[in-house]
C-alpha cells in the first residue's frame, strides 16, 4: 500500500479531510490504529513501567527514606526542564516524606552544569542529607557520584535523560537511554518526564496525574520529540495547564498569555520566563512557583520571573546585535561553523542567541564568552548536522563538552581557541559541506483551494506541535495581493483563499507582496474566534520570491529607497570588466551584484550564471547571487558588494570603506529622464494630490494615482517621479496614510532626486 493509498483510507475509516490524513502519513502515522491513537492520547499508550529497568529500585529507596525519615535532597538542573524536575519530585516527597527533603539547583554563572564536588560540598556543609537524587543531570558524573557517596556518605540515585557516556556512575540509574528494557520503550524522556514516571511508580497514575501540567511545560520547553510518551504528557499537560489546575502556572500564563495556551506559547511565553530566572539569576526560587499556595506571594515571584525575562529579553536582543555585527565580511566559504567569541558576553543567553544565529544563517552555531579565566561556550545546530559529532571530532582542544546532536556545551582554554575553530571546520568541510547551503524551504501542502473551518479543526487535533511533530506549514502561490496596514502600521493583513492573512513586521515588504512579482507565501493555519466567529487565520511565515516584478515595481523602488536625500559625497566608485566579474560569481559564498533594473538583472543573470532574486534572500547566509531591488540589510553580509548600474541617488548605501564596485551593464539614468518632469509639472501634481488627500484617504500611491490620473494627464512614472521628489522635501509624507504636510515650505531644487532626474 502507498502513502496515496494510506490516505485514503484515513480518509474513509476516520472521517478526515484529505489534507490532515496527509499530513498523518506524512508523520509515519500510516494505519487507521496508529492514526487514532495519534489524533487521541491516552494514559494507557505509555510505556509500561515494567519495561524498564532501575525504576523500581529508585521508587523503593525513596520511599524507604521518606518512611524512615531520612534527609533527601534533589540536585537539579538550572533550565526549565531541570526545574520542573525536581518540582515534580519536591512536592510529591514533601507531602509522604517524614523527614525533610530539600532541592539544590546549582548557579549558571558560578556552578556551572551538572554535579559538582563543590556543590556536594556544599550540601553536606549544609544540609544533613542522606539520599542524594539527581534530576536531569549526573549520567556522566562518575567520579562526582563516587566522591558522594565513599568520601560524603550519601546513598545515591540517578535519574536522567541525555546521553550516557562510556562509563556509568556505580549507582541505581533510571535513564530511559539505557533502562529501556524492549525495543518498544520509550527511550526520549525529557529530565521531568523521567520524574513523572518515578512518581507514577512509588504511587500509581492517579498521583502522576497532578504533575502532567508541570512535566507538560518542561517536555515542549526541552524540545524532546512530541511523539509517543512525550506527546501524552504534552497533551494531557496542556489539558490541565488550560483548566487553571496550578495556582502559579495560571498566574504566570494570565500575565503573558490570552486565551488558550498551545504548545507554541509555551515554547515561546512559558518556558523563556521560567528560563530567564536561571540565565540571570538564580533558579532555586522558581521551584516554589509549582509548590507554593499562597497567592501574595506567588504574584511576588510571577512579577519577580516576568522582570527577569524582560532582562533576559534585553541582553539575547545585545548579544544578537553584537553577533549580527561580527558576521558582516565573515568568511563562510572557509568557516561553515559559525564560531564566534568575547570575553564580556553574559554566558546565561549564548545558547538563546546561539539558536537565532544559526536560524537566521542556516548555519551551526558556536558561541563563546570568558568564564572564571576559562571560555565557556553554547552550540546550537542546523537540521542534517550533528553538533555533538562536529565537537567530538575537535575535542582534543576542550576541557569538557557535552550535549545532543542539535545542541551542545563546551568548556577550553583561550590559547585553544584557534585550534578548536580550525579542526571543528575541517570536519565540517569533509562530512557536512553539502548540507551547509541554505536550502529550498519546505512545506506540507501547496493550497489551491480555501481551507474551511471544519479543515482547519481537524488540523487543529495535531496539535501539540513540536519537536518531531512540527505545526504543518501551508503555502500559496501569489502574484498580486492586497495587503493592507494593520496596527501600528508595521504589521499587514489581507485576504486571500478566504483565510484572514497576517504579516506581522512586514511592513516593508508590502510594495513587493502586492506587486504582480510571483512569489510563494509560507503560512502557519490555525482555527481562531473572535467575536463568537470562527475563522481559519494564517500568517506569514516567510515570502520566497517565485518570480520577478514588472518594470513599474522596480521604477517605484528606485524613487522610494534612493530619493531619500542621502549625500554620495566622498564615494569612489571603481569599475571592474567581464572577466573579474565572472571571477566574483564563481565565489559561493559573500558576493552580491546587486541590480536596480529588471533587463540588467536579468541580462547578468545569463552572463553570470547567478540566480536572481527580488528584494532579499530568505536568511542570511551571503550565498553569491543578483539581488534585484535589495531591501534594507539585504546586503550586511556580504564581503563584496557589486553593481551593475550606478542607482539614482544613495550609492553610499553600497560603499564599503568609501568604494563602490561598478560592473556596468545598465544606464538607469535613462528611463528616469525620458519621464522628467518640468516646473510647471510639479505644481500641477502637488495641486492634484492636496486636492485628493484633502477629500478622500490613501493608504497606496498606486490607488492615489488612479485617482488624480485623469485630472493631470500625467502617465505613471512621471507622477511617480513628482510624488517621490515631494516626499524627500517634506511636502508629502507617505506612512500608513498618505498626507499633504501643513504648512510645509522648500524650494524643489533642495530635492538630490529632483538634480539628478531633471537636471
């Protein structure tokens, strides 16, 4: 039987819309059982406890210890996965233990990652603990577990979920990696999932059931797959996180969150602010979040948890700044690692910004700052590209590394640091190289037809979206749309295949969404109400260009980016021939032609053997290209920029260190001054759009034309060229609305735009 086949079915048995029982197949979820199953969680789809091994003897010693009386302390993790561990563990031994039971979670900044002695040190100092248990950590502390338990005395268990090494600490361990005991086991816990199943085994799945909103919020937040035991969590989690169960959860999600909490607001809300605590704090506080009753001071610590992120927010905001900065000229042909260090960075968010990094380049990520004398470094990495295999391979150069394919954790001295950056990417180069460009993104389904409600909740029983099972990803195929400002103005919104479509922070880009240039939309569709009407809603994941704008939209571009008065005093402008040029296209990586006229982009195109694209590559990888019309930045990382025509006025803009290259192929001029406009002119059309902005309200130039069209006579570009001219001088101002500026005065020879065309 085929996929085709499969779908079909799915189709019939279950009722579904071809669309989702594709997207089932799709998932590897192929029969009806296995499809009913994904589509409903149940509690009793988990792995039975049988099947695996160390659990049993870890539930006995705890409950041994908590009837005895016995001091137990949990050590933890400072992530949101750690956290939510030992507050799993923490409250349920509370409420049975007769003795005391304490959690330690160790500092970011000062005790770095894992059991450490000075930590257990510090422990026995302070607390008189006799059972030690980890939570999310301790896999690979061999010598940490046999220092706690021959030199401190401490009884010892290890309950974790990463990736065990070699060697393993002489101690009961409960790790789904390696307590599996058959092949159908679930073996990817998060760190507070593997704390859920301990609880369910010292007091059965009626007492696990009070912790699944906590083990919810870690399992998304440790990006763990959502499929099989984790997808039963996430579910069932995200069930009792929307009833309200906890006090502190509820008050945390009504202080940053609107109706219904998914998966992706706790990826994206929840778990950055139970995070940000341990980034630029301490993590020890956020525990009582999930333990404590009292509403004075559980509002205290949300308060307490939103003002840490909001710091957090600030110092990934710097640090992505000053990562954007060192990438301008960075070569990417040499390094297909992005390695990247300074000794003032904060090491609480370089794993943060590591991931945005690589997001934005395609590339993995490697980011390093100075620690107790030391570097201390965090990787995120790319789909296709082990992290922890590339570290490995270089690890000759480190005091420590650890992680999982698509993330890792890194520890060596500064002197090494060369070393590290050159073998890390000749091993990249030899294993990787293909799969280091940036690719053609993909999608689910191409829609030619509107998806309705009732699609759009059936799409909706996929949900939890996350790792392994990703929110679908929708596309269209566009030409000319009608995107509208929304907001503030920086955000847009249109209709299109009778789906509301949102454009948040594009802005910018509207001219190009609305031009008759082919371009793919990609979308996110989700089901939403408002108003007591239901809606399917899309927005704008990202826009690949599929094709190139007319003449007119390259026109307009011209007038709007360059007319802006910007001084080209000071530029040296060198040309290069054929032969160099076709030397710079060979590069892959870090040249850029960039055209200002469809017929020159399209001749360098054939000459070159480059592709072209309008406005922006997707990313920002500089893979050597022709860039039509570049939007703002589009340029930033490129070590070379050439031109293939002199534009209107701003060639500053693409000036490195003062020096324009020039390869010419085109006179833009010329189109410009066969639609020149005189004195008279001008007036007319000032008179004609006062009188128009006066009576009516214009959001778009090309509307406002058609309208005083008739009355000046005027073809489009030179109406164009009047109205650009009066928006560099201040007479017209062209935001979300266009308006004839009050009382505004100049003369049109202060207008750069107006010298250079008419002149």
């Amino acid at each position: 039987m085929d996929d085709r086949e499969r779908s079909t079915v799915l189709q019939r048995e279950l009722a579904l819309d071809k669309i989702v029982a594709d997207l089932l197949v799709k998932r590897g979820v192929g029969n009806v059982e296995s499809a009913r199953a994904f589509l409903h969680p149940s509690l009793s789809s988990l792995t039975p406890l049988k099947d695996y091994d160390g659990i049993d003897e870890i539930a006995g010693r705890l409950k041994k210890a908590a009837e005895e009386g016995e001091t137990i302390v949990i050590y933890g993790d400072y992530d949101c996965d750690g956290v939510c561990a030992v507050a799993i563990l923490y409250a349920y031994l509370s409420k049975i233990s007769r003795g005391k039971v304490k959690y330690f979670i160790p500092n970011r900044h000062n005790d770095g990652y894992g059991i450490s002695v000075s930590a257990l040190d510090f422990i026995a100092e302070n607390t008189d603990a006799q059972v030690l248990i980890s939570v999310d950590c301790g896999i690979n502390s061999v010598e940490e577990v046999d220092y706690a338990q021959q030199e401190l005395g401490f009884d010892v268990l290890i309950t974790d979920h990463h990736q065990p090494g070699e060697k393993l600490p002489d101690c009961p361990i409960f790790n789904p990696h390696v307590s599996a005991k058959t092949d159908t086991a679930f073996r990817h816990l998060c760190g507070a999932g593997v704390a859920l199943r301990i609880v369910e085994a010292m007091a059965g799945e009626d007492e696990s059931k009070k912790y699944y909103d906590i083990a919810a919020l870690a399992t998304v937040a440790d990006v763990v797959p959502l499929v099989g035991d984790n997808r039963v969590i996430a579910y069932y989690g995200l069930v009792s996180i929307n009833r309200r169960y906890r006090r502190g959860i509820a008050l945390l999600v009504d202080s940053c969150i609107k109706g219904t909490v998914t998966s992706t607001d706790i990826a994206f809300k929840l778990a950055p602010r139970i995070n940000a605590m341990g980034r630029v704090k301490d993590a020890n506080g956020v525990v009582r979040l999930f333990v404590e009753n009292d509403m004075f001071l559980l509002k205290c610590l949300v308060e307490d948890i939103n003002k840490a992120n909001d710091e957090r927010q600030q110092l990934t905001d710097d640090l992505t700044e000053d990562c954007l900065e060192k990438l301008k000229n960075y070569d990417f042909g040499k390094n297909l690692f992005i390695v990247l260090y300074a000794p003032y960075w904060d090491d609480g968010v370089l794993g943060i910004t590591a991931s945005r990094i690589a997001g934005a380049f395609s590339r993995p990520v490697i980011l390093l700052t100075k620690n107790n004398g030391s570097l201390k470094g965090s990787g995120r990495s790319v789909a296709g590209i082990n992290i922890l295999d590339c570290v490995k391979h270089a690890s000759a150069y480190l005091t420590r590394f650890g992680g999982h394919p698509m993330a890792c954790g890194v520890g060596l001295e500064e002197k090494d640091l060369d070393g590290f950056r050159e073998t890390l990417n000749a091993y990249a180069q030899e294993v990787y190289a293909d799969k280091m460009t940036a690719s053609d993104r993909e999608c689910d389904c191409v829609l030619d037809k509107p998806v309705d409600i009732a699609v759009t909740k059936q799409l909706m029983l996929l949900q939890p979206f996350g790792e392994g099972n990703p929110a679908p990803v929708f596309a269209i195929d566009e030409t000319k749309c009608a995107f509208a400002p929304l907001g503030d103005g920086s955000h847009l919104k249109s209709r299109i295949k009778n789906m509301e479509v949102l454009a948040f922070g594009m802005a910018d880009d509207r001219e190009y969404l609305n031009s008759d240039a082919g371009k793919r939309l990609y979308l996110d569709v989700s089901y939403s109400v408002f108003n007591n009407v239901e809606r399917t809603q899309a927005v704008v994941r990202s826009v690949i260009p599929k094709g190139l704008p007319d003449d007119d939209v390259c026109f307009e571009y011209n007038l709007k980016k360059r007319g802006d008065g910007e001084d080209d005093s000071g530029t040296e402008i060198t040309e290069i021939d054929g032969k160099l040029a076709e030397k710079l296209a060979k590069k892959p990586y870090g040249v850029c032609f960039v055209a200002f006229d469809k017929a020159t982009a399209e001749k360098a195109g054939t000459q070159l053997g480059l592709e072209v694209v309008y406005g922006k590559r997707d990313g920002k990888l500089p893979v050597t290209g022709i860039i039509l019309c570049p939007s703002d930045g589009a340029t930033d990382y490129y070590a070379e920029t050439v031109l293939l025509e002199k534009p209107l006025v701003g060639i500053n803009r693409f000036a490195r260190k003062g020096n324009a290259v020039l390869y010419p192929l085109g006179d833009l001029h010329a189109a410009y001054r066969d639609h020149a406009s005189s004195y008279e002119e001008f007036g007319t059309a000032y008179r004609a759009i006062r009188k128009a902005t006066g009576t009516g309200r214009y959001s778009d130039v090309n509307a406002l034309y058609e309208r005083v069209a008739p009355e000046t006579g005027f073809d489009k570009r030179k109406f164009l060229i009047c109205f650009y001219v009066f928006c560099e001088l201040g007479l017209v101002g062209y935001g979300a609305n266009i308006v004839c500026v009050a009382g505004a005065k100049t003369e049109l020879g202060n207008s750069k735009l107006y010298k250079e065309i008419c002149n």
